[in-house]
C-alpha cells in the first residue's frame, strides 16, 4: 500500500458525522434546485397544453387530482430515499403496498375505530416487512437488491392471498380524510405540506446523520462509532413504514383495493427519487427533491395525455424523458462544481 492510499484511508476514518453533515448541505442544493427547474419547466407546459385543450385555466379539480396522484408515489419516494442515502436500494416497495393496500381494502369498517385500527395495523405491516430487509441485508449480509426482490414477491403472493380479485371498499369518510379537501383546500397539499415539514425535522436527528454518514463511507462511520447496523436497519423498516403509508393512500384514493396497483411503484419511486436529486451511490439527497421528483413524474403523464400521446407509448416517453432529465442535471453539476 502507498503512503498516499494510507493518508488517504486515515483522513477517511478521521471524518466524523459532523464533518460529513457539512458536506452534505453543501452539496445538496445544486441537484434540489436542477429539480425544482425541472418541476417549473413542467408546470408551465402542462398549463399551455391545459389551456390549448380546455380554454381555461386548471382549477380547484385539477390541482386535487393531481396531488391525489403524485402523493402515492411521493410517500414511497421517501421511504426509498432513506434506504439510498444508505447506499442501499429497496425494490420491494411495490409489493408492500399492494399487500397494505389489500389489507385496507378488505378489513377497513365505516366507524372511526376501526380506520384508526386499521390504519395502525397497515402501517406495522409495512415497518415489519421493511424491518425483516434491513435484517437480511445487516446481519444476513446479502445485498440489498437481492433480498428486496425476492421479499417483492413474497409480498405480491401474500397481497393476492389476502385479495384475489379487485374489491374491497374504503370508507367515504376516510377517503375524505386523505384525498378530499380541508375547507377549500386538498387534504393531500397539506400532507405534501407536512412532509416537508416533518423532512426539515428528521434531517436535524442523529439519525439521518448517521444515514448520510454511511452513504458517504461506511468505513469511516464505523471507524467513529456510529452504529452501522442499527441505522440501516432503521432505515429499511421506516422506508417499509412510509411504503405501508403510499399504499393506504392508493386505496383511499381508489375506494377500493388492487393487489397488483402499487407494482409500478417500485420503479416509480426510484425514478422520483433520482429525479430529485438523491445519489444512487448514498450519501446525497433529500426526501424534498423526492417529493419534487414524484410531482415531476405525475406532470409528466398530465402533459402527455394534453399532447394526446398514445397511451401505449407512454411509457416510452417516460423512460426517454427519465434519461435527458438524468443526463442534463448530471453535465449541469459536472459544470457547476468545474467552476468552483
């Protein structure tokens, strides 16, 4: 081993998670803003193909269906996020929501009891599947894409135990609750609204210091202490619990349940969460850019559907307009951090 490999490797382990903290604010502003760029950009196209197609500006309808929309994906975007800052990748999010959303659809009464008791159950179902990943990644030692596909169809079998078939029913009430409106505002801007908030408290805690210390070198997190196994662990389990929370949405939404309706959620989210800016490689990002992300992908199919793109071709242009948006934001950086 050369000099330079040594100091380099003893000037890792002496970076602490305070050290690795500032880092992270000072990188994190660059892609947060490239992502709020591309969500304007997207806004303003979608209203003049809006206008150009309805004669009027979106109203009150609009805005609630496209927020309903985006805040299935935007829940599941965050619980990925935090898996990723780790470093790691979680693609058994689809199934959690469809094996949370069955469950909702089928047990779920109209009487305040039980929407609070099944909620309760919805969520620990969701924390206890995102829980057994992160102990089969720790201390099983398997990779993380492994574990999170096969525990991706085990999920699905179960979610088609508990609903065979497309049925169920959410209580009005409750769909009220989470995609109706506060007054005269949608109830899913003021969740959108609270989860920035609750982000903008998580990111002061130990405990997403120590997520963002892992992402950017694990070795030197251990080498100061910081419980490695424990965070990620935690990590996994509040990703399965904001998973479990993405499905009770989809099925308030819908009123009814699907045990195939959260799979494209899997993919969804991780597009959401590499538009807004978070690092594949862990250690960059923030749950902000992934809401921004998951508006964006929302956007994205209002503005095709207004440009009367065949629905069969959608997806194509999703993926297409995923890799430019990647591209441009990474030359954008590359340039920027040149310049300083």
């Amino acid at each position: 081993m050369s000099t330079t490999e040594t100091k380099s490797d003893v000037e890792r382990a002496q970076r602490t998670p305070a050290d690795l903290r500032l880092h992270y604010y000072g990188a994190q502003n660059v892609p947060l803003l490239l992502s709020i760029g591309i969500l304007v950009a997207m806004i303003m196209l979608y209203l003049i193909l809006f206008v150009l197609a309805q004669r009027r500006l979106p109203g009150s309808f609009e805005l609630s269906t496209t927020l309903n929309n985006t805040m299935s994906v935007g829940l599941a975007a965050v619980g990925q996020t935090l898996v990723v800052l780790t470093g790691g990748i979680d693609l058994s999010v689809g199934g959690i929501v469809d094996v949370t959303n069955s469950v909702a659809a089928q047990t779920m009464h109209d009487n305040p009891g039980s929407m609070l008791g099944i909620t309760l159950l919805v969520l620990a179902i969701g924390a206890g599947a995102g829980l057994i990943n992160g102990l089969l990644v720790t201390y099983g030692r398997l990779q993380p894409i492994i574990v999170t596909i096969a525990t991706l169809a085990i999920w699905q079998g179960v979610a088609l135990l508990v609903l065979p078939q497309q049925g169920g029913a959410i209580p009005p009430g409750f769909t009220n609750l989470l995609a109706g409106n506060i007054g005269i505002v949608p109830s899913s801007l003021v969740i959108f609204i609270l989860l920035i908030l609750l982000w903008q408290v998580l990111r002061r805690t130990r405990f997403l210091v120590t997520l963002y210390a892992i992402g950017n070198d694990e070795r030197a997190a251990r080498a100061n202490g910081v419980p490695v196994n424990l965070a990620k662990i935690g990590a996994y389990t509040v990703g399965g619990l904001f998973s479990g929370a993405a499905g009770l949405y989809l099925a308030a939404v819908a009123t009814s349940g699907d045990a195939t309706s959260g799979t494209p959620l899997t993919l969804t989210s991780i597009a959401a969460v590499v538009l807004g800016g978070v690092s594949l490689f862990g250690g960059r990002g923030s749950a902000v850019g992934s809401l921004v992300g998951a508006c964006i992908l929302t956007l994205l199919l209002n503005v095709l559907f207004f440009a009367g793109i065949n629905p069969q071709l959608q997806e194509f242009f999703q993926g297409l307009f995923l890799i430019l948006a990647v591209v441009a934001s990474t030359l954008v950086r590359r340039f920027l951090q040149s310049e300083r």
